[in-house]
C-alpha cells in the first residue's frame, strides 16, 4: 500500500477542536500512516505557543532556581485537551517527570521538545495508533549537526517494522549520549521530511493554518494568489529571501527520493494547496512562480580601473570580509566596478573599518558604502524559457517611478534579483506583481 507522512503544526494542534480535525483527516484515509506534530500553537491571536512557554520556563528556572507558574499554565492547558477529548492519558504522571528532569539540569533543548512529545502522546491515544519518540528515530552527532544518514538507517528500519499508523514527535531528536537536541525553530517540517525519506513514502502532506504557498507576502499585495507548485530550488529561493510557510531546510531529505511536498490546510481540507516537486510538471506554468523580498541590506561598492586584469582582486575582497566574520549575500561586477551586498547588520558599526581593510588590501580608486538597500527576488523557472522577462520587470518598475540600484540574475536563470532604497520596496513588489499576475 502506498503510504504518506502527515505533519500537523501548532495551530492544528492548538486544542482539542483542532485535534479532532485532524484525527479526521488521518483516518479519511488509510495511506496516512505515519504522523508527525508539532506542539500545540496559538488558540487565538494573542495567545502563546507552547514552545515559547517552555523556554519561558527553562529560563525562569535559570534565573530564580525554581519552577515557576508558566510550567502550571503549560500543565492546565494540556489537561484541558485531554479532558475535551475524553482521553485516558495520565498527563500529570508526564508533568512530574518532566518536572523532576528540569530540576535535575536537563538541557533547553529537552525542555523545548516536550511540546511535541505531549502532543505526539495525546495524538497517538486519539487515533489509536503507536507512540515512537523521536529521540529513537532522528540522531545528532556529538557536535550536534544532524545524522542524516544514521538516522535514515534507524528510522527506516523501525518503521518497516511497524504493524500499523505510527505517530513520532517533531523537532527533535537525541545525541549520542542520549541527550535532547532540537533542530530550530519550526522543525518539525524537518522530522516530516527525514521520515519520507525513511519510509520512502510517495507523498508528504505538510497540513498547516493556510491554503498554501502565496505568490507574494499578503502584507505587501493585497490579497496575492497561490502557488498551485513550485519546485524545491524556487522554494529555497523564496524561502531564502523570507517567505515562510515550510521550513527551508526541509527540502533535504525528500530531495533523495523527489517526495513531493504537498502544503494543505487542515481548517480547509479538500482544498489542493501547493504542490512542491522536484521537477516542474507542465508546460505551461507561469512567468514567475512567487516574489519575495527583503530589507536591511547594505552595498559595498568598489571601483577601480583594469579590476578584470588584476589577479586575486576579488579573492582579497573576499578575505577581508571573511576575517571580519561578514558574510555575503551577493556580489554583481561590472568591468571595473564591484558590489558586494551584506546584511547590515553584519557591518553595524564597522562600515570604517571595513572600508579601511578593504582599501589596504585591493588599492580602489573608490570604495563606497550604503545603507538602506532592499533586495527583490522574482523566482521562476518559468523565466528561463521565455524571452523579455527582465525587460518586462524593469518596465514595470520604471512605470513605477522606481529606481533600480542593482541587478542580479543568478546562472540558473531562476531568479532576477534587484536591489532598490528601503522606502521603495512595497512599492516594486507591487509593481511586479501586478506586471506578471494582473496583466496576464
Ligand atoms: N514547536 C516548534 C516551534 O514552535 C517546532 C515546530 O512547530 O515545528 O518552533
């Protein structure tokens, strides 16, 4: 039988209303198998997720030396949606445990991954299927980066052995000694994908509180579509410049096997969400599959006559800025004139001395250094394929009054991205969007 991993978030989770849907859609079908949750999430706007109580709670610990009241507000609320859904769980057997294990120093990592535990334990009671920790299924090495392939051997041999559905805790997993560790924020769409890799499942269904991808931040354009697909390289490059929705580094493992990632809302199940695959599946998808954008960035500009003919001069740029511990962003050049674009939060208060560095170390006939810059990604393989997609962009921002401080189109002909002042960035969003999404 073919199988899919399931992976619910917060809000899916958040109390036992959701949860019930959720059991829902697991059960409407018998190829959902393997689940994975997160930690129940925000009820309401200004409510709290759990995961945020629990490092609430390590730090109080660490501050007064006692369990404060946020552990309590953590309890109640688990014991609320264990009451709700008539569950034969004994929660405040768990709570001491837990309770006793953080008084005995257990780490912030472990106290943040006992959101998803709870709910994986409440989750598994209600459809009645088996409880595997995550702490046996995804392994850290002793300097805590992720073992992807020691995991995939131990997850894929235990779930092979599994007789029915199987529900496994996101964001975390164990070390070598048997520690907590969790990945960052927002993991569990990690653990979603390493066990599709594991099982080599033939879909995985990330359910969350949208109905998918959006072309554009819903905050910039005013009511953007959806992306039906987008492929895992247009993912990374919209997630990259902040579009949020799957956490970026989940493409990894479902890249082993081209797993598709199908994003669904679990508050609007029959819905299709977006599709993301490994491979663009028709002909004739569009232009520009998202657009997405960031402020903050800074540009060093540097020129200097014959820079082309001299050996090593942007490797000399380069160090420099390696040693200061800054990193790039990206670095469009012209015969005699380089930009190196960083975060400027990188530079802060050393745009002097890096000037200076810079200077010592290359001889420019001019070095410059601004501020304020935002950076614009229109991503699509679409672009690649078709003729005039950079001059419609630049039309359109210059029918905006826009004015374009740079360009970069990366080699893979995926992304066209610019650079503009802060001031105009919701201004060319918009503008760019209306070019290839109103227009056409
Ligand atoms: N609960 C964790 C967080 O809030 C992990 C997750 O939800 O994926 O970041």
């Amino acid at each position: 039988m073919f199988t899919k991993v399931v992976k619910f978030g917060g809000t899916s989770m958040a109390n036992a209303e959701n949860i019930r849907k959720v059991a829902d859609i697991v059960l409407s079908d018998p190829s959902r198998r393997i689940v994975v949750v997160s930690a129940p999430g925000k009820r309401y706007k200004a409510d709290e997720k759990i995961t945020d109580m629990l490092y609430q709670v390590f730090h109080d610990l660490h501050l007064s030396g006692a369990i404060g009241k946020v552990f309590y507000q953590i309890e109640a609320r688990y014991k609320e949606i264990i009451a709700e859904l008539g569950l034969n769980v004994d929660i405040e057997r768990e709570f001491k445990k837990i309770k006793s294990a953080l008084e005995h120093n257990k780490s912030k990592d472990y106290a943040a991954s006992r959101g998803e535990y709870l709910a994986g334990v409440i989750m598994a009671a209600v459809l009645d299927f088996d409880f595997i920790d995550a702490s046996e299924l995804i392994k850290f090495r002793e300097d805590g980066t992720f073992d992807a392939e020691y995991t995939n051997d131990v997850a894929k041999a235990r779930l092979e052995k599994a007789k029915k559905g199987v529900v496994v805790p996101g964001f975390y997993g164990a070390m070598p000694d048997g520690g907590i560790r969790t990945f960052s924020r927002g993991g569990s769409d990690i653990t979603g994908s390493i066990l599709s890799r594991a099982a080599n499942v033939m879909l995985y269904e990330n359910w969350t509180d949208v109905d998918g991808f959006l072309t554009c931040d819903p905050k910039i354009v005013e009511n953007p579509r959806l992306i039906d697909e987008l492929t895992y390289r247009e993912l990374r490059e919209l997630s990259y410049m902040g579009a949020a929705v799957l956490h970026p580094d989940s493409i990894f493992p479902v890249r082993y096997n081209d797993i598709p990632i199908n994003i669904k809302n679990t508050f609007n199940p029959s819905y299709k969400g977006t599709m993301i695959v490994a491979r663009q599946s028709h002909k004739s998808a569009r232009t520009v599959t998202g657009i997405a954008g960031k402020k903050g960035f800074s540009n060093i500009f540097v020129e200097k006559s014959m820079m082309n003919n001299e050996l090593g001069f942007v490797r000399k740029i380069l160090s420099v800025l390696e040693n200061m511990n800054i990193s790039v962003e990206h670095m469009p050049s012209g015969i005699d004139t380089l930009s190196v674009i960083v975060e400027s939060t990188a530079l802060q208060d050393r745009v002097s001395q890096v000037k200076e560095a810079i200077s010592a170390a290359v001889n420019p006939d001019h070095i410059e250094i601004t501020n304020d810059l935002a950076l614009i990604a229109t991503v699509g393989h679409g672009m690649a394929k078709r003729k005039g997609t950079a001059s419609r962009l630049f039309a359109a921002l210059s029918k905006a009054d826009i004015n374009i401080k740079m360009i970069d189109q990366g080699s893979s002909e995926l992304n066209i991205i610019i650079g503009v002042e802060t001031a105009d960035f919701e201004k060319a969003i918009n503008a760019i969007y209306k070019e290839f999404y109103v227009h056409n």
